[in-house]
C-alpha cells in the first residue's frame, strides 16, 4: 500500500529539478505545413483508437493538478485548436483545484471564431506562432496562404482579454532571417510580446543544419540594428527566454536559444503526447505509455507512479552539441511543442 505522502510527491528527476509545466498534445494533425516542422505532404497521422479521448486527456491532467504538483497547463500539438472537444476540455481543466494556469501554443487559425468562448471556458493565455508579416514569406514558410487568418485571430485574442498575447516566431535563412526589426517593430505597435525560437533539429524531414541554422547572437545582432536592448531586471527563473527591455521598456522582446544556450538546468517542463505518452524531455528517445495503463483499468495512484517514475530518468540536457546526438524518432508536431 502506498502511503498519502507518496500520494503527493512532486515530479522530480535526479538532477534536483521538478516539473510542474505540463504541455498537453491534443492532435499531431495541422492546416499549415511549416517547413521546419513538416514536410509538405503531411505526416501519417496518428489513427483516432490511438488518441486519447477527450475523458482520458482530463483524467490525466487531473492526476497531474491534483497529485503531481503540476500549476500549468499549456495545449499545443499539432495544432490544438482543431481538436473538436478543445474548448470543453479547458473548461474542465479550469475546474480543477489547485486552479492551474491554462495557456495555449496555436498557429491562430481560426482563433477569432474560438478566442472568446476559450476566455470564458477558463483559458488563461495564447501564444500565437508567426514568423513574419509578409504575405509572400508566410506563404513559402507555411505552404498556405492564411497570413491574413493569423492577424485576424491575433486581433481577436486580445479583444478576448487573452493577454499578453505572445508571438513565437522561427527564422529560417532564406526566406525570413532579415526580418526579425521588421516583426519586431510590428508586435510593439500592436502591442502583442515577442519571443524568437532557434530552429531546432524536430522537423519530420530532418532538414535541420547547426551550420545553416540563424542562431540567438545572429537575431541579437540584427535587432540592435534598430532598437537599444538592455538587460530585464526580472528574474528569468525557469522561463526559457532570455527577455530583454527594448528601447528602455516596458516592452520586451525575447530570444529562446535552446539550441546555443540551453536551460535544461532549469527545465520545469513535461510532455504528453495525443497518443498518451509521457515525454520528459521535447528530444527524449525513450517514451512512457500511460495510455496503456490508463486503458487497461489501472487507478490513479499507480498512473501518478508511473509518471514519478518516467520523470525520474530524465537527462541532463538534450545533448544537440554531443556527437552522439540522435534526433527523436517523433516530429515536433507529433511530441507538442
Ligand atoms: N501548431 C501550433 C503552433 O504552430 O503554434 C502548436 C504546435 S507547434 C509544434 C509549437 C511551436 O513549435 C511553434 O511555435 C512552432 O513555431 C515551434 N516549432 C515547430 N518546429 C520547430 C523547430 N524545428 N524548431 C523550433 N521551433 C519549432
Ligand atoms: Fe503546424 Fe505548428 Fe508545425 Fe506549423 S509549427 S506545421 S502550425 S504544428
């Protein structure tokens, strides 16, 4: 018999650090087809019997709120926001006790229609995923011309009071690198936060090169072009973004370099799939099926166990600088950014 203190112990790994952000996949399926994540075609999506069901994916978010001393709850995929049961599964995540804070990673299309019903349901937060205000660029970095879908469910989102909204945005060289002022320049005036991600090695295709890839220095470089960054006197925490105050402040701007400066070592991050696998690392190779554990009867105490124990092996760091890297065998888009 396990006793109540095991009941609660936190998600913790050998390295001291503990997860208390969980990124829920919701979907590998996607209406864009960014290159740095999928290949043109598509993937072979995940067969439907496989995807948890909207039941399943809040019985494990309760175990996690309720037992594993999880406060944060971010929705991504795939894109999440195709997900039929979306909205009712933030309203019942927002139910919860301990109240955890619900955030969502969407490419926007389509957020106009959903923005104020999510709001209501208990969403907390968007994070919108852009990589340029060019017409022309979005159509050759996404392979689908909705830049205009995109603005439209920016726009909503904050009307919604989905705020701060933030913009992830990937540079790639060739179609978007000398554009970072320019998307920069466009955030500030509409007064959405921006943070770039460095182009990391989880694309289908594994079209990824260190060599060829536009690095945080470079996006620093560009942007002093134009604007003064100075230090934030904010703690950074555990937050992956290194935030910077742009001309003074209060605005910031943010550069996720987790390709040339990892924070593993403050990692507070896990993962679950659609399909019901623990991750405790975006470039972990092994996975921990709770999905089979969920389906074959097994109670919450023994779910709550399985995901301790899946933590506990987490790696140092993701290791993209070793010569023993091997990118995971599942896409970004099939682990949930
Ligand atoms: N479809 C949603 C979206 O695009 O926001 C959510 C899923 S997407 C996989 C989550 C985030 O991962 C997006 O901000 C996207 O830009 C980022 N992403 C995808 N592939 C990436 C890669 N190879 N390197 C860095 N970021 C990537
Ligand atoms: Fe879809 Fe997001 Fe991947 Fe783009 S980054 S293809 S929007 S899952």
């Amino acid at each position: 018999m396990e006793t109540a203190i095991h009941d609660t112990m936190p998600l913790s790994d050998r390295f001291g650090r503990v997860a208390t952000d969980l990124r829920v996949s919701l979907t590998d399926r996607c209406n864009l087809r960014c290159s740095y994540c999928m290949p043109a075609e598509g993937l072979n999506w995940m067969p439907t019997p496989e995807v948890l069901t909207d039941d399943e994916v809040v019985r494990l978010i309760t175990i996690a709120v309720t037992r594993l001393g999880v406060d944060q709850i971010r929705f991504t995929g795939g894109e999440p926001l195709i997900r039929r049961g979306f909205t009712d599964i933030v309203a019942r995540t927002a139910r919860l006790r301990p109240r955890p804070r619900i955030a969502v990673t969407t490419n926007g299309l389509g957020l106009d229609k959903v923005a104020s019903g999510l709001a209501r349901a208990g969403l907390d937060r968007v994070n919108v995923s852009l990589d340029t205000v060019r017409r022309e660029t979005f159509l050759a970095i996404t392979r689908r011309d909705r830049l205009d879908d995109v603005l439209t469910g920016l726009a909503a989102a904050a009307e919604a009071g989905l705020t701060p909204v933030k913009i992830n945005a990937v540079l790639l060289r060739g179609h978007n690198e000398d554009q970072a002022p320019e998307l920069l320049r466009w955030c500030l005036s509409h007064g959405y936060d921006l943070r770039f991600i460095e182009q990391m090695p989880l694309d289908a295709q594994h079209g990824w090169s260190r060599d060829t890839m536009v690095t945080a220095h470079e996006i620093f470089t560009s942007l002093e072009r134009e604007f003064e960054l100075t230090e934030n006197p904010e703690e950074r925490g555990s937050a992956p973004a290194e935030l910077f105050l742009v001309d003074g402040g209060p605005a910031t701007v943010g550069v996720i370099a987790s390709v040339t400066r990892p924070f593993c070592g403050d990692c507070d991050r896990v993962r679950l799939t659609a399909d019901g696998q623990i991750r405790n690392c975006l470039f972990a190779r092994e996975e921990s099926d709770l999905r089979q554990a969920l389906r074959s009867g097994a109670s919450d105490v023994e779910i709550a166990r399985r995901w301790r124990a899946a933590m506990w092996t987490k790696r140092p760091g993701h290791g993209i600088d070793d010569e023993s890297f091997l990118q995971p065998v599942r896409p970004m888009s099939a682990i949930g950014g």
